[in-house]
C-alpha cells in the first residue's frame, strides 16, 4: 500500500479529465481554440499533471491566476501558451518575457508601465486586453459608450513594447441570468465593432467561460475557457446529475476508518457535546477533518460512503477526525471512505456548507496527497501548492 494512501488522499482521475476535454471540444465549432483554466493549482486537482495532460490532448491555452502559478508550470516543462488573468507587477515583465507568457491588461495605466518596461527589455510582451462589460472586477468599463472605451483601448493597443494579441470579457451570470448574459455580450460585440473601426482587430477574442460553453454556442468566437466543466461540474449545481454533456467529475476524496468501538446511548460525541447518542451506537474515527478541507459547516449533516453505503458524520468535526454512525456495518480500521466523489455528488456536500463546489475543490488541503489514475507515464501523486510530487512507491517526494 503506498504510504501516501494511508490516511486521506484524493484520486484524480485523468481518463475523466479527458473524457471532459474531448466532450467539451466536441461542442467546438472548427477552428475555435480551448483554453484550459488551472489556476488555483487546476481548482485543487494539481495544476501540473493537468496542465500536462491537456498539453498531450492538445489544448492551445492554458490560464492562470498569477505569475507564481505560471512560473510553476514552465520550470515544469510546460509549453503551451499561458495567459495570465490577475495582476503581475510590472517589475516582473522581465520574468514574463522569460517564461513567455501573456499577461491581461485591464487598465491604461498598468498598460504604460509594462509597455515601458518591455522596450526597456527590448522585448514585446503579448497582451491580452480584459473589457469589463458587467462583472464589476478587473477591465475598462463597456457600457452605452462603447467608443469612448474602445478609444482608451485603441491607444494601449499602439504602445510600443506589446503585442495585444487578444481580448476578452466575463459573463458574471451565465449559469442564472439569459438577459443579462446577452447584455454583457452585445456590450462586447459592440466595443469590437468600434476597435475594428479604428483598425484595432485581434487574433484571439473569448468571452465564454464553463457556463457559457454549456449554454451559450454563440459566445464561443475565437476560444472557450473551461473551468469547472473541465473537472467535471456543472456551474449550477442543480444541473449536476442531469441530462447533459455527460461530464465525470475528475476528484474523489478519500479517508480511512482508524477506529471503531460501542459507545453507550446518552454519551456525548465530539467538541461541545452538541450531540448525545439517543442509543448504542457504533462509531468509526475518520481520519478527515477541516484541516483538510472538510467543512465544519457539514458537522452532524454530512455523508460519507462506507462500504458503498451512506452513514452519517455525528458531532461536530474536528480538526484532523470526525465520527460517524457505521451501526449494523462490518468495520474495520483501515477501511476506505468516500467523502465525495463519482458516487457522492461534492455539490451535496457545498449545499449543507451554503458554498459552492469550486470553493471545496480548491479547500481541499495541501496536506491531502493527489494520487493520479490512469496516467502509467507521468507521476502518481502530487501535494497541492508545493511544486512536488511522489516518484517513488514509497512516497518518498522528489522535486519537480
């Protein structure tokens, strides 16, 4: 058994990664690129074997939060094109320059002082310019005006030292709000309509994120940018399960039994004493706990799957632990638990922490180990947020 296994550890299942990919890719029209979201180290999953898988399955982009998570890919190997959605201080052109990357440019301001810089560099950076057309973050604000913007825009895309190969917007509610999604839209549409005006066109232009892919085909244009979908959710949870595309979630959190015993109707189980036994009981320790990434919101809510059956989590989560009722069950230490998974929707699980699954994917600890299946090649497993990962059987680590 690989040491790595031993207490909790999440499985991520690459076949399902693909079989997302290549489901995805198929709603494509010819042409139209895919963009593979991994920041926030691939929502949890482990940004550098995704990235890898979807460099083999022939992704043409891959996206990032920040420089630090694009640096991690490329001393990985990874050489696909990356783009950048947040902030890079422009003190660090000089590293995106090395590592080739395509930083987003949301402002004038931020646009003069990596410009500078390039052409101190003696370089061109490759930009991508980010519209704000609803979301309220990150862009230059695309309302009733669109040439004002686009004049803003025009004056960026003529600044020496970059190369404004793309542009981009965000729908806000594609997963809740048709109208105000084609609002956001047709705010994009127009303000190309005014750059192309100005003879300002790009070769990249991309709006639809996993909502948007699964809804809207014609907000597709040049590239998609799955996220979510790509791991095998649904960005409105009620849609997990039901008809569709046909997307496996990629991640299954496993945990293991480390205690069963009897304990007597009246005792009080866990912190607080919040929950006495109303009769005998069997209670297995599982060895998962918030640390890990699991809710405490979920305490006496919760179900986890012992033996392929559901039982309940009963009192209050602890740190490292939780208990639970395996009354009528043959348990033993050592068994496994699914805590969320191809069987156990982690959309359940979000419901009784008032969440949404993206933030329990990404919460899952660093301290959880990743192991890979259906990878014989590559590595098989990772620590989340390390840059390492297990080459060995015996779990020892070894640097990337």
């Amino acid at each position: 058994m690989k040491q790595t296994r031993t207490r909790t550890w999440a499985e991520i299942d690459l076949s399902h990664l693909e079989h997302n990919y290549r489901t995805l890719r198929a709603m494509l029209p010819q042409g139209c690129r895919f963009l593979g979201v991994v920041k926030a180290d691939a929502y949890g999953h482990g940004a550098v074997p995704v990235a890898r898988k979807l460099e083999v399955l022939g992704a043409e982009y891959l996206a990032v939060a920040c420089l630090d998570e694009a640096a991690e890919l490329r001393q990985a190997g990874i050489q696909t094109p990356i783009l950048i959605l947040g902030y890079t201080p422009p003190e660090n052109v000089g590293l995106l320059l090395e590592y080739q990357l395509t930083q987003t440019v949301y402002d004038s301001t931020m646009a003069k002082a990596l410009s500078d810089r390039a052409v101190a560099a003696g370089q061109r950076l490759n930009i991508h310019i980010k519209a704000d057309t609803g979301m309220s973050r990150l862009g230059w604000l695309c309302g009733d005006r669109p040439a004002e913007t686009a004049e803003k825009i025009a004056a960026v895309c003529t600044l020496p030292g970059l190369e404004a190969e793309g542009i981009y917007t965000h729908f806000a509610n594609a997963d809740g709000d048709e109208a105000y999604t084609m609002t956001q839209f047709t705010r994009f549409l127009d303000l190309l309509d005014a750059l192309e005006k100005r003879g300002i066109s790009f070769a990249i232009r991309h709006c639809a994120a996993s909502a948007a892919v699964l809804q809207y085909p014609c907000t597709y244009l040049d590239m998609v940018r799955p996220g979510v979908a790509l791991y095998g959710h649904y960005p409105d949870p009620s849609c997990q399960g039901l008809d569709g595309p046909g997307l496996l979630p990629v991640m299954t959190l496993k945990t293991r039994v480390a205690s069963v015993k009897t304990v007597p109707a009246g005792t009080p189980v866990s912190y607080g004493c919040t929950h006495v036994l109303e009769r005998d009981t069997r209670l297995a320790a599982l060895t998962i706990g918030y640390a890990d990434g699991l809710p405490r919101l979920c305490s006496d809510r919760l179900q986890v799957l012992v033996h392929g059956r559901p039982v309940p989590i009963v009192g209050r989560i602890c740190m490292d632990m939780c208990m639970a009722d395996v009354t009528g069950l043959e348990v033993v230490p050592g068994d496994e638990v699914e805590v969320f998974g191809v069987h156990l929707p982690i959309e359940e699980m979000a419901s009784l922490a008032g969440t949404i699954q993206y933030e329990l994917l990404c919460a899952v600890s660093p301290r959880v180990h990743r192991a890979y299946l259906d990878e014989p090649s590559e590595d098989t497993t990772h620590t989340m947020g390390r840059g390492r990962q297990d080459r060995s059987g015996d779990g020892t680590p070894g640097a990337l």
